[in-house]
C-alpha cells in the first residue's frame, strides 16, 4: 500500500518544482508585514498566518509525495466531501456580515470549506476527463460533466460566495480547454455564450432580476454609477487614494510603519484588499514584485503540465494555474476598481488559515506531478522557456 502511495521510485527529484514554492513563500512573506502592521491585537491575525504558513508548507511537502494517481482514484470521495461539507455549512455554518460560508470546528476553529473546493474540485474534474476521456467530444458527456460540476457551484453561490463561483467557473472552463476539446464544440459554445453573457449582464442590472441578492446588484451598478451609490463605492474608492498615496516605493521603504497607512481603516486589508496595503506600503515596484512571483507560479504550474507524465498530470497542474491565475486577476481587479467590489483573497498573501491551506494543498499536487515530469531535450526546454 505504501509503495503505491508513495511511488518513489517513480520519482526524479531533480524535477522538483522548489521554484514553485518559493514563490508561494515569498508571497507568504510579504503578505505577513503587511498583516503585522494592519492587524489589531487582539485579532492575532499575524500570529494565525505563521501558523497557517508553517502548516501550508508541511502539508505541501507530505502531499507532494503522494503519487497523484493514487490519490485522483477517490475522485468520487472527493467529490462527495466536498458536497457534504458544503451542505452542513448551508445548514449549520456561520454567519459574518450576511454571508454563511464557515463552519465552527471545536478545538479546529472556523473552517471555510469553499477554500477546499477549489482542489477537491480539480482532482474531480481531471480524473473525470481522464477516466472518460475518449468522450470529452461527446455532447452528453460534457453536459453531464457540467451539471456536476454546477452543484458545488450553486452551493457556494448561495452562501452567497460570487467571487469564488466565478473563480471556480473559470478554472473549469479553462481544463475544458487544455482537456483537448474539439473546436468545433468550442466555436459553437462561445458564439452563444457570448450574446448570453451580454444579455445576463443587462439582466442582472434591471430591477426586476432576481439572480443576484441585491448588495450584489448594488456593487454592480456602483461600479457603472459611482455617484449614485456612494456606501457600495467607499471601499474601493479609498483603496484607489491609498494605491496612489503608496507612489513609486511605497510609504515602508522611506520609514513609514502601519499607523501611517491610508488603507488600514479598510474593512478586509488583511484578506480581501491585501493587494491594496502592498501597493501602499510597498509602492508601485513592490505590487510589480508580487505580480511577478504569481506570474511565476503560474508559469511553473503551466510549464509542469506541459510536460507532465501523462493527460491526468497535465489537467492537474493545469486546473492550478487556472485557479490560481484567476483568483489573482478577480482580486487585483477588485481592488483597482476593474470589477465590482466582491470578496475573494489574494493566494498564499492574504490572511486565512483555509485559504493558505487550501492553496499550499495544491502546491503539493503540483510539485508531486513535477516530481514524475518527463524528460525532454535541453533544445526543446530552450524552445518552451
């Protein structure tokens, strides 16, 4: 049992996607002096994420030894946890500011399970188109698939999560893509979704739409008609004069500490609008850096499935970079004023022991579909680089 969960001898270690998790550290890293400097004490958020880091970093390296073929054949276990803890959150979780997304574990503490959907629900849908994937053309097949996958979804819809359903849509439409689907499925799909999204756009903008709770709408029109809702608009607005306070280098490099901040009187600067306290704290140069070490991992994620062992691999390591990917683009979006203002944390630098687990979780996967890479020649990694 051991050998077919940890598959050693099928592993090259000099394949080890280290570069992967320094990233994610040094993420880590940047986001604690800001959470140190933002935080009040009696939170101990700082204390919280050193915990969550140190446990990131542990669970990431015992997974990355866990053969992921072993692991993706509980595809289905995944896929059920993940419904049932979605379900007794829906029934039983509690309640911050209208939204009902964490369960209270005792001697754990509070658990946000959607946090876990994201890798729970990447081993479902690779293992589902790498079990069935001479059918991935078949359109039964990708209706079924779609209307499974739209079960957590709805789920953390309803919380009500946006942000994280819309992440989540991404990252599945992005392995569609890399799971090799036809174009002649691809073309049709995008040339009706398309005008469906234009309509829903106008839809969910009228009075009468009942898709959206009305908070929801509210941000939405507030980005189109900042004037007219001036509470919906405050946060963001004043993240933008906290973005242009931070200048070229930032407030921290010229001797400034948290009390000098502009954005630590922001509701969620250590989660959600972290991206914010960076670009003040840290200046344009120090939001560059952090854009460049995600750009980075999601580089190594895509670079590790391009040339993963197999089609399971690939859609693993793709999966993560999606989600990863588009996580990051909804939240610096949000917090410069791009999208409408929606709660979703910047991974491995915002505050949240779920969140950091949940992403160092997918670290390990992929540092384990690196670890059973390929080999390619030294021209064709000069190509691909």
């Amino acid at each position: 049992m051991l050998k077919k969960i940890f598959n050693i001898k099928e592993y090259n270690f000099r394949h080890y996607n280290i570069q992967a998790m320094l990233a994610a550290f040094l993420l880590g890293f940047i986001g604690l002096t800001i959470i140190k400097e933002v935080q009040k004490a009696e939170d101990m958020l700082y204390e919280k994420q050193i915990l969550g880091i140190v446990l990131g970093v542990v669970a990431a390296l015992v997974i990355s030894l866990v053969d992921y073929h072993f692991a993706c054949k509980f595809y289905i276990v995944c896929y059920l946890l993940n419904i049932g803890l979605l379900v007794i959150t829906r029934l039983i979780g509690h309640s911050y500011h209208d939204a009902k997304r964490w369960l209270d574990i005792p001697k754990i503490g509070r658990v946000q399970p959607s946090e876990f959907t994201k890798l729970l629900l990447i081993i479902f849908i690779a293992k589902l188109f790498d079990k069935y994937q001479k059918k991935i053309n078949k359109i039964y097949f990708l209706m079924i698939a779609c209307i499974v996958v739209a079960i957590p979804l709805v789920l953390i819809l309803e919380q009500p999560d946006l942000s994280t359903t819309l992440a989540l849509l991404a990252m599945f439409a992005g392995m569609m893509f890399l799971s090799g689907i036809s174009y002649k499925l691809i073309l049709p799909v995008v040339a009706v979704a398309v005008p469906v999204c234009a309509g829903l756009w106008w839809y969910i903008q009228q009075d009468f739409q009942k898709l959206l709770h009305p908070y929801q709408q509210n941000r939405i029109l507030a980005l189109k008609y900042p004037d007219l809702y001036p509470k919906e608009m405050w946060q963001q607005e004043n993240a933008a004069i906290a973005i242009r306070a931070g200048g070229l280098a930032g407030k921290f490099t010229s001797g400034g500490t948290g009390k000098s901040l502009v954005c630590r009187t922001l509701p969620a600067i250590e989660s959600d609008f972290i991206y914010t306290a960076v670009a003040e704290a840290y200046g344009f140069i120090g939001s560059c850096v952090v854009i460049g070490l995600m750009v980075f991992f999601i580089y190594r994620a895509f670079y590790v499935a391009f040339r993963a062992k197999d089609y399971l691999g690939m859609l693993l390591a793709g999966g993560i970079g999606c989600m990863v990917g588009f996580q990051t683009i909804i939240n610096i979006c949000v917090n410069t004023s791009l999208f409408p203002n929606t709660g979703i944390p910047f991974p491995f630098l915002s505050s949240g022991l779920s969140s950091l687990l949940g992403n160092y979780m997918m670290v390990g996967v992929l540092m384990n579909v690196s670890l059973q890479m390929k080999e390619r020649r030294k021209d064709e990694d000069e190509q691909f680089i």
